[in-house]
C-alpha cells in the first residue's frame, strides 16, 4: 500500500512538469494571441510601407506543418521548406489581405507560439 501510495505521489508531482514540456500543447501558450497580433502587425511595416495599407483577415493557432498557405503534401522547394520550418511548432499564422481590396499582396505571418520568434512571413503576388 505504500509503493501505491508513494508512486501516486511522485506521479501527481512530475505530471505538471511533463506537461509543461512544451507549453502550447494547452490552451495556454506563451505567446496569446493579442501579442502574436502585436508581432504580425509590426512585421506589416517594412521600408516604406505602412502597416495601415493591411487589414486583419484571419489569425488561427497549428500544431501541425500543413496550413491555408503550406499544403499536407508540399511540392515546390518554396513549400517544403516552410513545411520544414513549422514542423514540430505550436505557432500563429496571421492573415492579411491588402486594405484597398487588390488582387494579391497578400501577407502571411508564422509566429512561434512559445517564444513570440516570427518563423517565415509569406507575401502574395
């Protein structure tokens, strides 16, 4: 009774460790989605363009490589590495269509759940 007893203890004090191994395997994830928000907007902004010529389409959370923008079976070495990139990652990929509703110029940013590390920024033509 006391192996029982002294092994559910140990079980009950490592199981928050374990799972915090990787802290977006919960709901809960290092980086909200307020401050992927935050990221992806300043990442909009390069050189001379403003991110106000943007407008906020989508933002949604993946545990997996395959995504709108990367397919579950990449074919061009563009998908493949992006494919690469996102593997093993709880991240943020953030959408936005271009504000004055153009064809194209589009952005995608990758957001890295855990650290707030903008993965790869995809940009539509």
């Amino acid at each position: 009774m006391r192996t029982l007893v002294a092994y559910s203890l140990l079980f009950a004090l490592l199981l928050p460790k374990l799972s915090m191994a990787n802290p977006c395997q919960n709901e809960h994830c290092a980086v909200g989605i307020r401050k992927a928000l935050d990221i992806a907007q300043a990442a909009t902004a390069d050189g001379n363009e403003r991110a106000s010529k943007f407008e906020l389409t989508a933002a949604k959370r993946y545990s997996n490589p395959w995504n709108d923008v990367v397919p579950v079976h990449p074919e061009g070495s563009y998908e493949r590495d992006l494919y690469s990139k996102l593997q093993n990652r709880t991240y943020w990929m953030v959408y936005f269509a271009p504000a004055d509703n153009a064809l194209g110029g589009d952005v995608t940013i990758f957001i890295d759940a855990s650290t707030g590390e903008i993965i790869a920024i995809h940009r539509g033509k």
